[in-house]
C-alpha cells in the first residue's frame, strides 16, 4: 500500500469524556499504517499525558483540534488529507458535511445515533448493531454493524486466547506469565473504569469486593491521585488483598492474566470479550445502558448494575455484592462466562474497517 493515502483523524479525549473514542481511533490508526497509510490526529487530549503517550509512543502525528468547519477543512487541505475519520459525540455535524461538500470521504464511528454526521462510511461496532434498523443515511452511504467491526488495540488481538477458555481449567494451580486460570484458590481480580474514572466508580467496586466476604487478591486502576487516596482507605477483610496501581500501558498483560475483571460498560467491553476474560459490568452513564443490557442478556458477562444505585442504594449494593460472591466462589462460572466471551469477538475488525475504508477512498 503506497502512502499516497492520507488519512485524518477527528476524536476528543478528556477528564470528563474519557479516552474511550481515542482508543478505538489509535487501534484503527495502527491497522491503517500498518498497510502504509500515513494517519494524522486532529485531537483536544485535554492535557491528559496517558492520551498523549499513545500517539507519541506509535509515531502518530498530533494537531490542534480545528474550532469550526471551516478551520477542519483548512486543516484537511493542508495535511492532504484523503479521508477524515470522525468520532465524537460533541462535535457539530456541520464539520462532517464540510468535509463531504470539499470531496473529502468522511467516516463516522458511531454508537447507534449518527447525530447528524454526514459520512460515506459508519461503523458501528456495538453488539447486536446489525439487528437495529438502520438510521436514515446519506444516499450511496454504507454502514457496517457489528462486532465484527470491534475496533481493538494490537496489544489486545496479539494476547487473544487460541481457543476458548475451558472450563477443565478450573481447578488448575496458578501459573505465571500470560496464562490464566479459571480457578484456585484466590481468584485475581482486575478493576479499571477507563483513563480518567470521571464518575469515581474504582472506591465504590473495592468496597463491592470487600463486603463480599470472599478472598481475592485485587488489583484496582487509581486515575487520579485522589481515588488512589479512596482506595487505599478501604481497608480489605481476612483473606482479601487490595493492590492500587496508576493508569498503565501494561494493562493489556495485567488483564491477561485475571480470573475476574470489573470494569465499566464501554469500549473496553469488547477488548475483555476478544481476551475470553470474564468480566462482571457497571454501567456508568446513559451512553452505556444499552451495550450493558445486550452485554448481560446474552451471558457475555455478569451485570452489577447502574453506579448511582450502587453507590446509594442498599438494596443495589447488595445486589451487586451477591452477583461477585457468586462469581469470586464460582470457578465454573466464571469459566462459563469466559467462553461465551471468547467466542463473541474474533479480534478482526481493525481489518475489515480498514479495508472498507481504503476501497472507498481507493
């Protein structure tokens, strides 16, 4: 593939929105210039260093977030841009259709609602997309619906499982390095809530955990060095062990090699299905409600509940502390989960969006 093609890419990241629409570009990104394509960020990180590290760290060019239509496409011809990827759900649809009026082809990753972006192509990576009637789309547009179109890090695909987890594995010993067991003595627990855990759900999951009474070993993602100081003030019950890390590139590996994951109900839903790991789910603001309800319908992972009632509601705590007893105490169920997950998402949709991407602009 020639790097003649060029390829812009339009997505925010944030203390409050998060770096969830980031990362799904940065795993689009790495497929495209794998093949050649030179990809260029035109992003407000929101002086976040982690969202910074993963453009640097993989030579992708970043400029400043163009404020109105006209500035994105002044910014479009400047780089030579074949095609502008767009991915937020603030950004104006005026850009989108600015872009499309100068012949740029433009591509919209979106979660249901286009909210009026004009685009040539849409992905929509949720479960069950493809069986949501399809939103009105410009003439000649095509969508693609799916998780097979689930947009996932290199550092994801590269640690997928060759076949499902078994739940034969239940009751082998602990090992070290990538493998993971389904069951022993002490399960470990990983918990993360995104890059930023704007809604400080990472205090209100340990204290989930402890109140189950179970042993674990935990090892729970601070954000900020004010949830590191809520976490360490849970103090963990015998047999329990609370272990608090900073936000790290490494979290792939760490995820490896869980027995249980905790986390919220967005992007990285799919990354934890295409690793077979099974996952128990907060779901943390409106955006998410509908991927949690089809995520736990179909057994792909356990449900604890929305994090307003987990934090203020007895009865929703408790709930929650009863669904991860289950599963801390429950090796087969676990391992049950996990295969679901497994066979759920084929790590593949980097590729085939990239293929649709480059034939439209092709």
């Amino acid at each position: 593939m020639s790097t003649r093609i060029r390829v812009g890419i339009r997505c925010d990241a944030g203390p409050h929105t998060g770096v969830g629409h980031l990362v799904r570009c940065v795993a689009l990104a790495e497929e495209l210039t794998a093949r050649g394509v030179a990809v260029h960020f035109l992003a407000d990180l929101g002086g976040l260093d982690w969202a910074l590290q993963q453009l640097t760290r993989r030579g992708l060019p970043l400029h400043p977030a163009p404020g109105d239509p006209t500035g994105l496409v002044a910014a479009a011809d400047r780089l030579g841009l074949d095609a502008v990827v767009v991915d937020s759900y603030v950004l104006p649809p005026e850009h989108s259709a600015a872009l499309r009026a100068a012949a740029r082809t433009v591509f919209a990753i979106v979660d249901g609602d286009r909210r009026g972006q004009e685009a040539d192509l849409y992905v929509d990576q949720n479960l069950d997309a493809e069986l949501s009637p399809p939103p009105d789309l410009p003439p000649g547009a095509i969508r693609l619906a799916g998780l097979e179109y689930a947009l996932l890090r290199r550092a994801i695909r590269d640690l997928r499982p060759a076949a499902p987890p078994s739940a034969s594995a239940c009751a082998a010993p602990r090992v070290s390095g990538t493998a993971r067991r389904m069951g022993g003595d002490v399960p470990r627990v990983v918990a993360f809530f995104g890059g930023t855990d704007a809604y400080r759900a990472a205090p209100v999951v340990a204290r989930l955990l402890r109140d189950t009474g179970a042993a674990f070993a935990a090892t729970i993602v601070a954000a900020d060095a004010g949830l590191r100081a809520e976490l360490q003030a849970v103090t963990p019950a015998p047999g329990q062990r609370l272990e608090i890390i900073d936000p790290t590139d490494e979290l792939p590996k760490v995820l490896a090699d869980a027995d249980l994951v905790l986390s919220a109900s967005g992007t990285s839903t799919w990354e934890l299905l295409c690793l077979g790991l099974p996952a128990a789910l907060v779901w943390v603001v409106d955006n998410q409600i509908l991927g949690y309800e089809r995520t736990t319908a179909r057994g792909l992972a356990a449900g604890l509940g929305h994090l307003p009632a987990l934090r203020d509601s007895a009865a929703g705590a408790s709930a929650a502390v009863t669904v991860l007893r289950d599963l801390l105490t429950k090796p087969a169920d676990r391992a049950a989960l996990a295969a679901r997950a497994w066979a759920a998402v084929d790590g593949r949709g980097c590729a085939r969006v990239a293929d649709a991407l480059i034939n439209a602009v092709s």
